[in-house]
C-alpha cells in the first residue's frame, strides 16, 4: 500500500561495503522503497564485487560520487579526515559542481556513520529534513595513541559532537549504544535518541529456501561445527573462539570443525593482519589449519583440519553455514548491535555471546542461546563441552532454535524497522525545522573545511619531508 504522503529519501554512506553498517542501510533503504517512497543512496565507494547484492543488482538507486580527489587514507592513517574531505567532496560534488542533488528533490537525508557533513548539507538544502543513524560514536571507536594522537582527535571528536547535534532526529541501533551516546556527547543532553533495531530478512519465501538446509547432509562428513561470522578485525576478538575450540577435549575437537568466516578486505591492512594473528594463535595450540574462498576448496578440506578459514563467504555459503552449524560463537566485547547473532537465530542455531553490548537485548539467556563473560575462556569452553557432547539433549537445542526463529520474526523483521523509521520520519516532518545551518555556523562550516584541507596538506608534507630527510 502506498504511503499517505511518499517522500523521497536520499542516503549518504562512506562506504558501502558488506559490513553491517552497510547491511542496515541496505535493508532501511529497500524497506522503505517497499512502502512507496522513493530511494537514492549516494556513496564514495561501492566495489561491486565486494558490497551487497541489492547494491549491485539494480534493486536500489547507488550512486557513487566524490571518489577521485581524496584517498581512503594516507598509507593506512589519517582515516577520519580522509572520510571527511571525501564526504564534503561528494556533497559538493552532487550539489554545487552539478545540480544532481536539486534534480532529485530530496525530502529527508538518511545520513550513517560520518555526521560531519550534516552542516553543509543544512546549509544546501535547509528545507530537508535530516535523520542520523549513530551505529557508535566515531570518537570511541578510534583507535588509541600517544599524546599526538590525542590533539590529532580533539578538532575531529569536537567536529563529530556538533555535527551530529545538527540533526532534526537521531536514532541509534541499541539500547546500548543510547547509553554510550549520551556519556559520549554530554553537550548533546537534551537529545534523546531513539532506538531502531537493525533487522534481518524474514521473507516467508527466503525461510522455505533456506529451511531446505536443514535436510541436507552435514558439509563436512563426520563433523559437527562450531561457527564464528566476523569481519577480521581486531576489536571482534575471534581469538576467543579459538581459544575456548582449543581447551576442548581432543576427543571432541576431532569431531568438531571450528568454521571463522568473515568479510576480508584485501584494502584494509588490518584484515590481512588479523587473519595471519589467528592462523598463529590456532598453530601455536597444535591445531592444523586451512583456508578457503570459495565453496568448492572449502568443502575439500582434509578430515585432520581443526580450523577453517573463510575470507568473504557467499551468502549461499554463509545461509548453508548458519542452518547446519551446532552453534553460532559470536565473541565481540561490548558489540553496538551485532546483525550475525540475528541471522544464526533465524536458521535456528542457538548463540554463545558476549553478556555485554548489544547481543544482550538480542540473545535470551537459556532460551536461544547463552552470554558468557568474553574474559573467562573456560566459560565458553564449557558451553561448546555441552552442545557437543550431548549433555544438552538435541531436544531442547531444537526448542532453543525455535524460540530464536520467533524472536527474530516478532522484533527484528526487515518489515518491522521499515515501517518504524518510517514513522520515525513522518514524526521529524511534522516538527517545524529548528535547526537552520545560520551564516555564523556556516562560518564555522568553511573554517573547519580549510582546516581539514591545511591539515591533509600538511600531513603530506610531514610524510614528504621525512622521505627526503630519510
């Protein structure tokens, strides 16, 4: 049924990748065309053999603008202000150097994980209304460094609290992340953001494909897996996983197949430096190692393999993976939301998570799965033991995956976020637009931007000068 009033909502996203920032966007941006209203989402970069198939496919309008001034950082630095030149160059790009932004008439900006660019957005075009969607604020998600990285953040972390206040709505996707929010933005007090749940897709059609999963034969014969889904990053702690796999019974270990699948990025250095730490980690335990990227070497894998790899999984892959898996192990210490515990409840499997962050308000404690403290391996250790070795009957894990399927259908369905941003933004229209981008703001707006510009200028010159000095 088409909306009373249909808006046309405009998207802006750094980088639309697979990551499940990205996934929410995807999945608000095709909700929201489903209800009527029309969608265009513009980003700096979206590699079509590594972002979503709804990105790629003609399903959504992506547009990719203001890629070919600024890098995506400075040999691995210098992310945050890199994202910030790109996210001006696009705007100005769509709205100043071409009339692309006014042909498109846009009603609402939908704006994800960079705010610095809400401002100038204000300014262009201050009869929009503006909605920013705070997966977890920037500046605690940097990471940590001497003295100069501290003065290096503090225009930045100023930059993102302002920014952001510019808003006419924010929401953010946890209950958690509300709580950081506001220790994190205390000039922003009187700012209560709202909660919009990420969501995974309960298509009724999609679940009988899928469901046909369940009656395959196991992918490794003699197996039963263990399953960890995350980008090869650091901060997810996939280690955990192995080491919990690790302090298994050998006896179990030669039944079980620990599976770590992920999105690899062969742009970022920290993917590739990640998955070489967990081979190391898995080895230095005694336990053979493999790697796959497609299904056809994954499958081919020796009996004697304790661990597999898997760089960026195909969804077949990953649906087949998440349906026959014995348990989801989703080991990242306070998580903004965490998609991949969804989509294991989904197919069925119980979770091990983190009792910390977000997968607390996903995960129920002995009803779909378990929270365990991600310092204490033993305690994961001992939930695989039970799974694996049948002291929990097969019985009740079926019971426990039918109470996740429910949970996911009843709280966190694609239908279900789209219809409540929707409401979420016919409530901002009806509010007279109070916050203007005036000409003093404005000021500040181009002096941020010439700073922005000088210091990129003068970290080259750092860079080139200490080559030549070299």
């Amino acid at each position: 049924m088409m909306p009373k009033f249909p808006q046309h909502v405009v998207f802006f996203h750094p980088d639309l990748g697979i990551g499940g920032a990205e996934r929410l966007v995807i999945d608000a941006a095709v909700g929201l065309q489903g209800l009527g209203h029309r969608v265009t989402i513009f980003t700096s970069h979206c590699d079509p053999k590594h972002c979503f198939d709804e990105a790629r496919d003609g399903t959504l309008d992506v547009r990719v603008r203001g890629n070919f001034l600024v890098p995506s950082s400075m040999l691995g630095r210098f992310a945050i202000l890199c994202a910030i030149l790109r996210q001006v160059h696009l705007i100005l790009q769509i709205a100043l150097f071409t009339s692309e932004l006014r042909k498109l008439k846009p009603t609402v900006f939908f704006v994800d994980q960079l705010s610095a660019g809400i401002p100038l957005l204000r300014y262009l075009s201050p009869n929009t209304g503006v909605i920013f969607y705070c997966h977890f604020p920037d500046k605690l998600l940097a990471r940590k460094g001497g003295r100069l990285k501290e003065l290096y953040r503090v225009p930045f972390d100023s930059l993102e609290s302002w920014s952001t206040g510019c808003s006419d709505t924010i929401v953010v996707n946890s209950t958690f992340t509300r709580q950081v929010f506001a220790t994190a933005f205390p000039k922003l007090k009187d700012i209560k953001p709202e909660v919009l749940y990420p969501c995974v897709d309960v298509n009724v059609s999609t679940i009988e494909s899928e469901k046909e999963c369940e009656d395959l034969e196991p992918m490794w014969k003699g197996k039963k897996v263990l399953l960890s889904i995350n980008r090869f990053e650091k901060k997810k702690d996939v280690g955990l996983a192995i080491r919990a796999y690790a302090g298994l019974d050998e006896k179990i270990r030669r039944q079980t197949l620990l599976v770590i699948a992920g999105g690899y990025d062969h742009r970022v250095p920290e993917n590739f430096s990640t998955y070489a730490e967990l081979c190391f980690l898995a080895e230095s335990y005694g336990l053979r190692i493999a790697t796959a990227k497609n299904v056809i070497t994954a499958l081919s894998v020796p009996s004697d393999i304790s661990v597999l790899f898997l760089l960026s999984v195909p969804n077949t892959l990953k649906h087949r993976l998440l349906y026959t898996a014995s348990l989801l192990v989703y080991t990242p210490r306070n998580e903004h939301f965490g998609i991949v515990p969804l989509e294991a409840m989904l197919a069925g499997t119980p979770v091990l998570a983190a009792n910390e962050g977000g997968p607390t308000e996903t995960v129920v404690e002995g009803k779909t799965g378990w929270l365990r403290d991600a310092r204490k391996d033993d305690e994961w250790t001992e939930v695989m033991h039970q799974v694996l070795h049948g002291v929990i009957p097969d019985q009740q894990l079926q019971e426990m995956g039918t109470a996740g399927r429910k949970r996911v259908e009843q709280l966190f369905s694609k239908e279900k976020m789209a219809r409540d941003l929707e409401g979420k933004i016919e409530e901002m229209l009806k509010v007279e637009n109070k916050r203007y981008v005036q000409g003093g703001e404005w000021i500040l707006v181009a002096l941020g931007i010439i700073g922005a510009v000088s210091a990129f200028g003068f970290a080259a010159a750092l860079y080139v000068v200490s080559k030549l000095v070299g």
